[in-house]
C-alpha cells in the first residue's frame, strides 16, 4: 500500500479551523495528483505530532473526508484515497458549483458586464478546458 | 462513567459586595479540553477555584467526577492534577526533596515519567525551590500536577511564565498525554496560539457570566467580518442583525457578526447593491471583537 508524504500545513492561528485547513488540503492535492486513489493519508498520531495540534482535530478532519467519499478508513492501515467522482449525486454538484460561481457574477455586474458580455467570458473559458 | 468530569450549575460567587460570578454553567465531558478565556479580572481563577473546592460558592454549585467539589474523597483528588497561576510549595526543600515529598500522597505516581519530564525541561533538581525563577516554579509545579497522569488536569494559566520552546515543550506533551487516554483538561489563559492548538472547546468568561461556551470551530465558522462595498453611500440606518461590531464609512462598511450565514451575504448584497467579502477571523481577534464590540 503506497504511503505519501504528504504533509499538511497547519496554521493553528488561522481563523481557518484547523480541521477545514486539513480537509481543504488533502482535496488540493488529490485535485494537484499528489494524492491519487489507493494512497494512503499520513495517520492521525503522524499529523497531530508534526504539527503539535490535538489529535481529535485531525480524527475529525479524516471523518469530514470519510463521509464526502474522498477516503476511505481500511482496518489496521489507515485512510485510503478513493477514486474521484462518486463525491455527492449530480444535483449536489450542480448546487456546489451554483454556489462558487454566484459571487463572480455579482463582481460581473459590479464591473458593469451585461449578460452577453458574461456568456461570452464563460464560452471562452469552457472552449480554454479539455472536455 | 460518563458523568462530567467538571459541573458546575448556576455557580454565584461574591467577595463582600463584589459579585464576581454571575450564575455559570458548565459541564465538562470527559475527553474534553476546554480552554477558559476572558480578560483580566474576569474571574477565570475565581472559576477554577470554586470548581476544585478551593473557594465556596456562594450559591449554587459545582461538582468534580459526580461528587461536590467542596467535600471531594481522596479516591476523586487522585485522579485530580491542578496546576495554580502561582506554585506554592517549600522554598527549602530541595526540587528532588519535593518531588519526593509529592510522590508519597499518591498510590500511582510514575517516577519513570516524572524522570523523563525534568530531563526534557531541565528541572534543576538539586537547587532549593526558594531559588528558582517563576518559571522554574511553573515548569516544578506542572511535573507535580503530571506525575499521578491524572484524568482531570486543571491549569491556571499554565504557561504565562514559560517561554515559547518551554511553551511549545509543554503543548506537546499536553498533546502526547490525550493521545492514546481519554483525558479532561481545563485551562485558563491569555495565549490564544496555545488555545487553538490544543482545545476543542472554547469557554468565554466576561461579566461573570459565559458569553460563548462550544466548539472552538464552530466559533470560527459562526464569527466572521464582512466587508461591504455598495454602489451609493450607506444610510444611517445600516444595520446588520446579529452583529458585534459595525463601522460604516461612505460606501464602505466593516461589520463583525456572531452568527455567520451564507443567506446573510446574499440578503446584503440584495439590500445594498453592495460587494461583500467575508473574512475569517482567529481566535484572538474574535476575543477583542467580543470583548469591545458594540452592538450597532
């Protein structure tokens, strides 16, 4: 079972909570493929020694990740990465995205784009990525 | 065996005429580290003493492992470590003498362990206590308070003497002795860096009453500052339900609130044609905004 070193950065005087830093984190480097299916996550005594945090922080974290479907926990060995895509059903995704883009619209409008001037940004940017 | 390790139920306590707690309540589950904050003269000590039988409520009351903390058996006091803001001990023994001394109250005291702190924190064991610097005496007075590894450790602002690698020492060990034991920890103090590391739960304490007692996250997640920028001047009237702080300035607005909703920014970019950022805010500063804020 492959096991990365990967490491967090933790900032306990952030107004981040420390579990959200951990989560935001490991989905950063499943999205960057530092992280892939199968790997495992540094274990919880691991994480929670380097970076002189409470162990229940970190637990917490891994069951955040647990329930969203990111990793899984396997007996004995820790938390698994899990293949990408079964994050949540369609309309949660849709919902997920709906909410990231809501406030660059509003900025749209604040810079004085009209809608046509907005569907253009957004075609250009959808033709820019691979399908 | 899931009673709180702390209680205390509508604890009141004055000196003279001086009301210095107002009616708290806290239950502190086992497990639980719970840092106590509040500013000086608070009365986080007057809290933690009440609670360990050290002072007497005036009225109400408080607990420890079920039983009443002014009457507590030596069965409770065993598994009960408390580590006061100023350690008083015998200024002409000797640190070796005292830790002895210590040692012999307590059925299971763990001298390997003991030897191993004074080594890391370079107790000086053979000079008189009388000798020491107030930091050598917390660093002392701290090994007295582990040396049974107690289920409920109580410390009065722990590490106000310490420097920041004795501080961090200290964290750790704090942090080595959750992992593996359920463990209750309570402590007060003024380094909210420590706080956010170690406790999972947070205890506000301002007027003698507890202005936010949970999850140190949720804290974090429920206080926010937004930042406003409309397109017309501000009214007078501006107002944010729920918030702790508000300064408006022309267009622009800078509020803190308490309770934090996404809903919260839509309805105010709606109301205002106004650009709201939102901005998280770290243990300290939600202390200063909850301790000056005016509501507005």
């Amino acid at each position: 079972m492959a096991q990365v070193n990967a490491t967090f950065e933790i900032n306990p005087t952030s107004g981040v909570p420390i579990y959200r830093q951990i989560v935001d984190q490991v989905h950063a480097l499943v999205a960057g493929g530092t992280l892939q299916p199968g790997h495992m996550l540094p274990s919880v005594r691991q994480v929670a020694r380097a970076a002189a945090v409470n162990p229940m922080t970190v637990s917490k974290a891994y069951s955040r990740l647990e329930v969203e479907g990111m990793v899984q926990r396997v007996r004995g060995q820790g938390m698994e990465v899990l293949p990408p895509g079964q994050n949540g059903t369609l309309d949660q995704r849709k919902q997920q995205f709906r909410e990231t883009i809501e406030p660059a619209l509003h900025r749209a409008r604040q810079l004085g784009l009209n809608r046509t001037h907005i569907r253009e940004v957004f075609s250009s940017l959808l033709q820019d990525q691979p399908s | 065996m899931n009673e709180p390790a702390i209680q205390l139920k509508q604890l009141q306590k004055s000196f003279g005429s001086k009301e210095v707690l107002r009616g708290i309540d806290l239950d502190l589950a086992p497990g639980t580290v719970l840092g106590l904050l509040g500013a000086n003269g608070s009365g986080k000590t007057t809290l933690i003493k009440c609670a360990l039988g050290l002072l007497r409520p005036t009225t109400g009351s408080a607990s420890v492992f079920g039983e009443d903390s002014w009457d507590l058996s030596a069965a409770a006091k065993e598994r009960l470590g408390y580590v006061p803001q100023e350690v008083a001990t015998y200024p002409w023994m000797r640190v070796r003498q005292v830790i002895a001394y210590t040692a012999a109250f307590y059925d299971k005291w763990n001298q390997p362990f003991v030897d191993e702190l004074c080594g890391r924190w370079h107790v000086p064991l053979e000079d008189r206590v009388g000798a020491l610097s107030t930091g050598q005496l917390q660093t002392v007075g701290i090994v007295l308070a582990l040396g049974h590894e107690p289920d409920l450790l109580v410390l009065d602002e722990p590490v106000a003497s310490l420097d920041p690698s004795a501080r961090r020492q200290f964290l750790r060990t704090l942090l080595e002795m959750l992992d593996g034991r359920e463990r209750t920890i309570l402590f007060s103090t003024h380094i909210t860096s420590d706080l956010e590391r170690v406790a999972d739960r947070v205890a506000i304490l301002a007027d003698g009453k507890l202005r936010f007692h949970g999850e140190l996250d949720e804290l974090k997640e429920r206080v926010k500052r937004l930042r406003i920028t409309a397109r017309r001047e501000l009214p007078a009237s501006f107002a944010v339900p729920g918030a702790l702080r508000c300064e408006v300035a022309g267009v622009h607005a800078t509020v803190s609130v308490a309770d934090f909703d996404q809903r919260l920014v839509a309805d105010m970019r709606q109301t205002w044609d106004a650009e709201v950022s939102v901005h998280d805010l770290n243990l300290e500063e939600i202390f200063v905004e909850m301790h000056d804020g005016t509501i507005c």
